[in-house]
C-alpha cells in the first residue's frame, strides 16, 4: 500500500492525476477491470522480458537461451501434472498453451539452466502493439516475398497449409530476434495502430497535464476493443478480482500478533524453568552464605570510605564533574 500511495502521489504531482475534473482517479481507473488492457500494460514495462513457444521441440526460447524451462513454482511447471515425468510434464504444459508468447518477471539460473518464473500468456497482438522500441524503421513491415526463407518465429506453424499460407503473410521485425509473420491486411493496421499509440504516449510524457482529444480517446478505445477482442478468441479468461480495491483488514483477522505474544510468553517460561532448573541442578552456581556476608561488608566498608573521602574534598570540589554522572552547571548571580 506504501508503494501505491508513492506512485500515486508521483502521479498526481506530474500531473497525470488531477484532484477533480478531466483525469481524475475515477478516470484513469477507466480500464482497471480490463485484463486484456492491463497486460498490455505489464507487456511494454517488461520488455524485452518475453519467452516464444517453439511448438515443433515443445521448449520456451528466448534471443539467448534456446531452452528456458518454467520454475517449478511456476502455475506453467509440472505441478499439474504429477503422473508425468518432469520432462514430459513440461512438454505438457508448454503444448497446452493457447498462445506462442509469454511475459515473465524474473530468470534464475541454477548451474547452466535458467528457469523463469512469474509467467503471463500474451496474444501477439500485444506483442506487437507493445513490444520493441518507440520508433520502427522504415523496413519494420516487409512483404512475403522479401523475407522467404528466413528462420523466424511463426504463429501459425500448427496449420496443415503451413508452406501455402506462409507465402500470403507479412513479416513485422519488432527487434533483432523478434519478428512476427502476420496477415499483410492485419499487419498493416496494426503498424498503423501501433504508430499512433506510440505517438499518444510520448504527447502525454511531454504535457501530462494537457486535456485528452478527440483523436487520443478514439485511439485508446481502439487498442481496447482490439486487445479484448485477441483475449476472447485466444479463449483467456479473466483474472478473478482484477481492479478490485485491497480489502482493509481489521485487528480481528490478524491472529498473528496474538500467536506471536503467547509464543514468546510460553518462551520466556520455559525459558525461567529452565534456569531455575539449571541452577538446582548446579549448586556451584549459587555463592555460599559466608561468601555473601563477606561481600556485604565489604560494600559496606567502600561505601564509608568513599564518604570519607568526600569530606575531606576542597570548598570547590563542586565544579568537579564526574564522568559517570550527570555535569552540573555553575549557577549565575542571583
């Protein structure tokens, strides 16, 4: 909660959230519900983190590893398939996807294997409205003709008519290792798409503050209704409690604290029998009587020193300030 409030605050400040009005919290919230829309957003923040499903080897790939397993603590892992062995489990997973393209959070590396974890499936529509830098060049589309031949990333290798169909379809290069073969039609649209989402952020990233027109509401309706539209044909359904607000919790539903005190008290008694046991047990540990009655009087005996001492001390031995006590101060005229 901490950490939304300071992002929230950093908003507000720059000006992407105004207080009232035109992009007030309810307004910027417009899309909070939508899945499809906020994993646009987790897409263009973790890129280049981006795995593709090579559906012939049955592997996730990525530009420099050309196997990355999921963790095991991954929901994609082998948990869901414990009559499997691990690798076959794996190949099962990866073959019950719906789409090529996933998002991850973090890669670990045991020895030579990495493993990813925090998965998210994406469309390639997202792919490839969110993915790759700002500005394409000018070659970014290329037609079928000039690209045949290329080892690139297919989503449509499952079909029969792979060889037919391939010929009819355009190559998008979003990167050096991420290209998309897509429908020409399609792809150009979504290149056109792509261009004036791009060009609407950066306005907003220069003058955040300005009012929204007509146009940038229209593009951003667009990117929404194409984004649902991708997630409903790929059959992905929507997160449980996306946008909901965090459920306050009250003192009631925190045993913890509770458990924590009964535990540490149990602790501390058992702790107390247990050095009251250990001294019974030990008798060396407890001083004789005698050794008692003599340290008594010699306390006593160093305490009449000391006050004899002070008696004999000098008329300004008051200005004297002993370094284990607390410095008085000369008092002024009265």
């Amino acid at each position: 909660m901490q950490a939304n409030m300071a992002l929230f605050c950093l908003f507000h400040l720059s000006g992407f959230v105004r207080a009232r009005g035109g992009a007030d919290i309810r307004d910027v919230n417009t899309n909070s519900e939508n899945w499809a829309v906020i994993k646009g957003a987790l897409v263009a923040g973790m890129y280049p983190n981006l795995v593709h499903v090579d559906r012939d080897s049955l592997v996730l790939t990525e530009p420099k590893e050309k196997k990355v397993p999921s963790h095991p603590t991954s929901v994609l892992g082998q948990s869901q398939y414990k009559k499997i062995a691990p690798a076959n489990g794996q190949a099962a997973a990866i073959q019950a996807l719906p789409t090529d393209w996933l998002i991850y959070d973090e890669m670990t590396r045991a020895h030579k294997t990495a493993n990813i974890r925090c998965c998210s499936v994406v469309t390639p529509v997202t792919v490839a409205l969110f993915c790759g830098p700002a500005k394409l060049p000018s070659n970014a589309l290329q037609a079928s003709s000039s690209f045949r031949g290329e080892g690139v990333s297919n989503d449509s290798s499952d079909s029969e008519m792979e060889d037919k169909t391939a010929a009819n379809l355009a190559l998008l290069k979003l990167d050096e290792w991420l290209h998309l073969k897509l429908d020409p039609e399609a792809a150009g649209m979504l290149l056109q798409l792509r261009q004036k989402w791009h060009s609407l952020f950066l306005r907003r990233m220069r003058a955040p503050s300005k009012l929204w027109s007509q146009v940038d509401e229209t593009t951003v309706r667009a990117i929404t209704a194409v984004l649902s539209a991708e997630e409903q044909s790929a059959s992905l359904q929507q997160a449980s409690g996306t946008g909901q607000r965090p459920r306050p919790v009250t003192c009631e539903e925190l045993p913890l604290a509770s458990t924590w005190k009964s535990t540490n008290s149990r602790k501390n008694s058992t702790e107390t029998e247990l050095s009251d046991s250990s001294h019974a047990e030990n008798p060396a540990l407890d001083q004789p009587k005698k050794y008692k009655e003599k340290d008594i009087l010699l306390s006593r005996q160093s305490s009449d020193d000391r006050s004899a001492q002070s008696s004999v001390k000098p008329a300004d031995s008051s200005s004297y300030s002993s370094p284990c006590a607390i410095p008085s101060f000369p008092v002024f005229g009265k």
